[in-house]
C-alpha cells in the first residue's frame, strides 16, 4: 500500500493531507504552499527504540569481583548489557554489540574495496588434506581446533585458510596477469584452542577475523600490494580515532619474509614494543636479538618500550603457498608463472574490545565515534516532574531527527523509562558512551526552548536550541 504523504521544504515536518492545512497555519514559517507531497514507500519503517526494550541485560553486578582473568573492556562490556559468557572463551555477542560490529565491518569492507579488495566466505571446516600439503598440519599444533566427520576423515575449523585460498587459486586454469593483483577478503569467524582464553573478546577460542590474501605477478608488484594494505589498516585505525603503531614483526607459524603488527598501545596488551626515538624503528621485541638495547636501523637511540594490544598483522608470503598448490597464471609471454602472495588479518571482535579497552574509563565506556551502537540518546522528563509536560517536545524532536538527518537514520534510542529521575538515566547513558545525549527538562518548555546537549566523547555540555541541535547532529559521522 502506498501512502501519500506531505512533506514541508523546510523538512521539519511530514503530515497527512487531512492535517495540512492546519499544521500549515499552526507553524509560521510553514505555509500549505511550502509542503510537497510525494508517495510513502509501503516499506516498513523501524519504530525508535526504547530503551525499556533493549535486550541488554548487565551480566555484571556494581563491584562484583571478576577475577584476575579479565579487563576493563570485558568488565564494561558485562555490565552494560554487550556480551554474555557462554563457555571459556565464547561470547554471546548481544544487540548493541552486534550493530557495533557491523559498523565495524562495513568500515572494513569500505577500506578493502577502496584498494581493490573483493569480499568472499570460505567455509570454516577445513579439510586437512590441504593442510598436510602445506606441511601445517603438524606445525599447528595444540591451537587448532580438529575433529573427524563419520567416515573418520580428518579436519580442522579454520584458524586462517592460507590453504583454502590458495587452492581455490590454484583450480582456476584461466586466470590471467591482467587480472593480477588480486584480493580476496573475508569476514569470518575463526577458532583457536587457546590455553588460557582471557580478557574477554581480546583473547577468545572463537572470534571474528577479516582475512584477506593478495595475488600477484611479481616479486615488486607484491610488496606494492603489501604497503597498499599497510596503508588501508592506517587508514581505518585513524578513522577510529586510535593511537596505533606498526611494528616489525616475525612471521611465525603463517611463514614468508617480511612481516608487520599493528598495534594499540595499552598496559594490558601481551606484546613487548619496542620504538626509536630517533628514526622511528620500531618492533615487536620477539624479532630482536636478547638483550639488544640499541635501535638495529640508525644504532644510535635508546628504545622506548611500550606494551600493546595486536589488532593487526601482514605478511608477505613470496611463492610459499602458491608453489605448494601449484596456484600460477599466464603471464604476457603466455607462459604459466607462479603467483607471488601476501596474507593480511584484522582482529574484528579484537579491534572492538581494544578501543573500548584504550578509550574508556573504568566505569563508562568509550566508543571510537563511528562504531557506536546508537548515536543519541534522548531523556525525556521524568513522569509527574515539573517539566513532564515536555514529553512530546522529546517525541517531536526525534520526529524532526528521523525527518532531516540521513545520517542519524536508525541511530537514536529514547529512554522512556520515565518513572526514572533525569540524574540516574544519564548516570546509565554515560555508562553505555552514546556521543550525544539531549536532556528534555524544563529548559525546552522556555519561551526560547533549549535543550542540554552532553556531547559525551568530548565531555563537553552545551544547551542548543533545536535548530543548532539539528545543526550539530546533521554532523555527525556515521557508516
Ligand atoms: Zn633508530
């Protein structure tokens, strides 16, 4: 069914016809000639959420002990309602968490196929007969995850799938130079047996990884694709508003010659830093020779150390997977050549509790701008206060947001729980980190209404009238 509505060109409000004329002299900047009508498309429009709604229950008491095994972003992430424990070292990801990833996730997508990248899902269960051809199946060791189907055939759930790409790669007989560089991504869950899983979504035995692999035709075109990805994850983490590093690092269990980590600086992450001063070195303190106290590059600074979180790591991988699987393409001279390869991974859940872990206090929770679950939280008056009357003015303002703003489409909660004072939904609203909560209070019934504004990224309060209000949140970056 189609509905035709009225909408006003100075966007601030949407009638049916019935009420147009009266609305139309009721507002004195809006004349019945302003309003245009167009047809309201039968798609379902989502009702604002309130917060009495949420599904996000605190699986944490105020004080409650938690033990040696957890951080700051696990406890933040218990009591505000984000995740639920389910067995050592799997989350329950709850609503707000989710729609955190999934900006997260389409941040990525975006910075992936702004270099090319194509988004692809490879299956998590793994056959290990590619894995004993690339010789990690052993090499692996305790970490994977190996079980047996019915007929006693062996595999692995995925912890990264090198293999599986390659092979992939490799069954094509077709693929030619001019489609080189090719990168294909992925955003998947991943498991790794861990020991000792802790801290939350920082060390878990099943997690979302984003996991790209790069073909190319040679050598230097490689290590060119090799710094483009180097330069999207800078990208990314700057668009996060993070304080990141980018270290040497060593290649590991995935193999090849050149390796980097990405870092987020924090007291609790599990790597040694090691960074000069001087000409801007900088490494993981496994790839240093013991007790090495002078910077390997320019031999003159001493280091400075700090400890960090990995949320990224690349590899260039040479021709190590793609001799194995014989994964080659035609070259100009129409010969086959082998690709020469990189593999790149991004911590997804990992990025999430990390900024949470670096950005938040100890009670209040902290969001990179653009990941947070709503953009705005609006307070209404308490029920039965002196300014209970200013209940619509909330209900309108959200209107008027929902009408103008693309940006904050889907991005503002209310919280109606009004038999609530003011003080003690705020107190929850800054423990949750939505950037922006408007108070509705007595000072919006005004002869000039304004609203308070807590703009809570930047700790700064501010009362607006709604258009300056409006104008703020017209601004606000959203993906
Ligand atoms: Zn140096």
């Amino acid at each position: 069914m189609e509905l035709l509505m009225h909408f006003c060109q100075c966007k601030l409000r949407t009638v049916l016809p019935r009420t147009l004329s009266r609305v139309g002299r009721r507002n004195h900047h809006c004349t019945p000639q302003s309003f245009h009508s167009v047809h309201a498309s039968s798609k379902p429009v989502a009702p604002t959420p309130l917060v009495s709604r949420l599904f996000q229950p605190s699986n944490l008491r105020e004080g409650q002990e938690v033990g040696d095994m957890t951080c700051r972003s696990q406890r933040l992430m218990l009591q505000a309602g984000l995740i639920h424990l389910s067995n050592p070292g799997c989350f329950y990801y709850l609503p707000a968490a989710l729609r955190s990833m999934e900006k997260l996730v389409r941040l990525i997508d975006e910075e992936m196929q702004a270099i090319g990248g194509q988004k692809v899902d490879m299956p998590a269960l793994c056959a290990a007969e590619l894995w004993k051809r690339s010789g990690r199946w052993e090499l692996m060791g305790k970490e994977m995850f190996r079980l047996q189907d019915r007929h006693n055939i062996d595999y692995c759930l995925g912890p990264t799938h090198e293999e599986a790409v390659t092979e992939l790669l490799a069954s094509q007989s077709t693929l030619s130079y001019k489609q080189l560089p090719l990168l294909l991504y992925q955003v998947t869950r991943k498991f790794r047996d861990e020991q000792k899983p802790k801290f939350g979504l920082l060390r878990g035995r099943e997690f979302y990884m984003k996991d790209m692999y790069s073909f190319d035709y040679s050598e230097e075109a490689a290590l060119h694709t090799y710094q483009s990805v180097c330069h999207a994850y800078g990208r990314l983490l700057d668009r996060l508003g993070l304080r990141w590093v980018q270290v040497q690092a060593d290649t590991g269990n995935i193999g090849g010659t050149l390796s980097h980590e990405f870092h987020l600086p924090a007291e609790v992450g599990e790597d040694r830093l090691l960074m000069c001063e001087n000409c801007g070195f900088s490494a993981n303190v496994e790839t240093l020779e013991a007790g090495q106290t002078d910077c390997p590059q320019c031999h003159t600074a001493p280091f400075t150390e700090s400890k960090g979180i990995e949320v990224g790591h690349t590899f260039y991988l040479g021709t190590k997977y793609s001799q194995v699987f014989n994964a080659t393409f035609t070259n100009a001279q129409n010969k086959l050549a082998m690709s020469v390869m990189g593999c790149f991974g991004l911590g997804v859940t990992r990025i999430l509790a990390a900024s949470l872990e670096v950005l938040s206090s100890e009670d209040s929770i902290r969001w990179p701008g653009l990941l947070a679950p709503y953009q705005v939280c609006i307070l209404p008056p308490k029920k039965g206060s002196k300014a209970s009357e200013a209940v619509h003015l909330a209900e309108d303002l959200v209107q008027n947001i929902g009408n103008i703003l693309p940006n904050l489409k889907g991005e503002v909660v209310m919280d109606d729980r009004t038999q609530l004072t003011i003080g003690k939904r705020m107190k929850d609203a800054n423990r949750l980190g939505y950037p922006y909560v408007v108070v509705v209070g007595q000072k919006a019934m005004e002869e000039n209404p304004v609203f308070e504004v807590v703009c809570q990224q930047s700790g700064e309060t501010v009362f607006l009238s709604r258009d300056a209000l409006l104008d703020l949140l017209s601004n606000v970056e959203t993906v």
